[in-house]
C-alpha cells in the first residue's frame, strides 16, 4: 500500500471516529454534577488524540515521504489508543446513563 492510499483509508477511519466522539461529546454534555466532571478529562484527552491524529494524516498526506514506515507505526498506536480511549470513556458514560458497566 502507497502512503497516499493509507492516508485515505485512514482518514475514512478518523472521520468514523470522529462521529462516535460528536456522540460522546453530545451526550457528556447532557450530564451534570459528579458524572460530568468524571467523564470531562476524558472526552478532553479523547478529542486531543483524535486532533493529533487527524494533524498527522494530513502531513502524511502533503508530505507524502518515501519512507513512511515510521508514520505508520505511530499513527496505527495512536488509532489503537483512541479505541482504548473511547471503550473507557463510553463505558463510564453508559455506566452513569443507563446504571450499566461496559462498552
């Protein structure tokens, strides 16, 4: 595969996240008291992680390196860890929503 054409897969896989994020997002903001300010820092961290991924790709995209191995590596950690992320923050909010645990 081409860096161009991971780049575009990728960014298809963002957007998808991006979408489970809004959703996330959208639904903290419907909390008050102690459940917001448990789930807050974690839709926070969420949203940091899935701006830098989405700043990595577009780079990858413009510079479009010879040698991109390394890039994909980190951008493939950071997806991994964005999916840990979102499993955390999605169980919290379902635990406080509906009084069950897990994603």
């Amino acid at each position: 595969m081409d860096v161009k054409s991971y780049c575009d897969t990728v960014a298809i896989e963002l957007t998808g996240w991006k979408a489970k994020l809004y959703d996330v997002i959208r639904r903290s903001e419907k909390m008050t008291g102690d459940d917001k300010e448990s789930v807050d820092p974690m839709v926070a961290e969420l949203i940091t992680m899935v701006d830098d991924l989405d700043e990595r790709i577009a780079a990858l995209a413009r510079e479009c390196p010879a040698e991109w191995s390394d890039h994909k590596s980190a951008i493939d950690g950071k997806m991994s860890k964005v999916n840990d992320k979102w499993k955390e923050v999605w169980g919290v909010m379902g635990e406080k929503e509906y009084g069950i645990g897990g994603a």
